[in-house]
C-alpha cells in the first residue's frame, strides 16, 4: 500500500497508510490529522489546503480551473500549494509529503 507523510506547521511528521482511490483530505481525516475539509470534498472551500513538497508536487496533475479558484481564497497561498480532496491517491504518489499550512479561511463559517 502507498505511504504518504503530513507535516504540521510544527514539524511534527506522520507518515501514514495511503489507500489508492482516497484523497488526500481523506487520507487526513482517517487518521486524525487536523485538516478541515469544510465542504467535505465538493470543492466549495479552501479549507483543506496543503502544500505539496516540491518534489511532489511534479508527480500530480495539474490543478483544474475550479480548484486554483478556490485556492485563491486560500490563506498563505504557495507556487506549490493545491486542496486535499482534489488530489486522489496512486500507486505514484507513494511516498507524497504535504505540509499543513499554520493556517485556514473558513468562508463557509460566520
């Protein structure tokens, strides 16, 4: 099975399973890593933005128009930055390290 890591803002490092066909978002919540996911995966939030490593990053597809509108809203937006629940796991993602941002826009909440 693919293995893929998440970074907190702290450093603190999980390297977790990967089940092929999960997303990232996904991937986050079976195993207890703080990412919201406000809409649950419908792409109608930034919440669940992370930032690829940029090694990685070359190995997704590219971001489609729907999702780079939404990481616009994201806070602390990077060149390498994309949304957990558009990046579904691979057998070529194995090894996928996304750092979680320090911080998140809820545009959903309020």
């Amino acid at each position: 099975m693919p293995r893929m890591t998440f970074v907190e803002p702290n450093g603190t490092r999980h390297e977790v399973d990967a089940p092929i066909g999960l997303s990232v978002l996904e991937i986050a919540h079976r195993n207890d890593i703080d990412i919201e996911g406000a809409c649950e995966g419908s792409l109608a939030c930034s919440t669940c933005h992370v930032i690829i490593s940029p090694g990685d990053y070359e190995r997704l597809s590219e971001a489609t128009e729907d999702e780079e509108d939404m990481l616009d809203l994201a806070f602390g937006l990077t060149p390498t930055s994309r949304l957990g629940c558009q990046i579904v796991m691979t057998e070529e993602l194995d090894g996928l390290t996304v750092s979680l941002p320090s911080e998140t826009r809820n545009m959903l909440s309020g």
